[in-house]
C-alpha cells in the first residue's frame, strides 16, 4: 500500500513538472517576439513598401505609426530577412525610413 501511495505522489509530482516546462516561456522568441519578420513584414510594415523601394519617396503617416510598435532588432531582422530581399527591396533604402519618419513627420 505505501509503495502504491509513493508510485501515485511520484507520477503527480512528474506530471507537474511536465506540466510547467510545456507552458514555461523558454526564451526561444526571436528579435519580433513571438512573431516571424514575415509576419511584422506583412502586417506591420506593410505601409512602408513605396518608401522602402524609393527613397525619393516620403514614407507615409501609416508607415511612422506603425514603425514605432516595431523595435530596432526586429526591424534589422525584417530588412535582413529572406522574405525581404525576395520582395525586390534594397535594405540600405529601408534601413533609412525610420531617420526619414523622424524628419518628415516631426
């Protein structure tokens, strides 16, 4: 009977370990969080496209909004990214919409 009891405190114990390591964050994000650069790429930035293809061209109010919700290690992350280069987009003009934001709408 005490060897039953020990067997059932052991498998609650174990269950719980297990329990917490699959909901426990494990630090694994990458630079956007727990979203890929596509994602940031297709939902966040996607005001930025003619800014980032021109850099004659102003970004728009909807792209410096946006941009702000975006931190920098992400946004080097998307401007690195597959998805980006395969967009046709030079990094080196879209590495500057975040200093021409700050000059068109400030």
């Amino acid at each position: 009977m005490r060897k039953l009891v020990w067997s059932v405190l052991l498998l609650i114990a174990l269950s719980a370990v297990i329990a917490e390591s699959c909901y426990e964050d494990d630090g694994k994000d990458g630079p956007c969080g727990k979203f890929s650069e596509l994602r940031i790429l297709t939902h966040k930035l996607r005001h930025c496209e003619k800014a980032a293809r021109d850099i004659n061209i102003p970004p728009s109010w909807q792209c410096c909004r946006d941009l702000k919700e975006v931190s920098i290690p992400c946004l080097h992350a998307v401007f690195s990214s597959n998805a980006f280069c395969k967009l046709g987009i030079d990094p080196r003009i879209a590495i500057t919409i975040p200093w021409r934001c700050y000059h068109v709408h400030n």
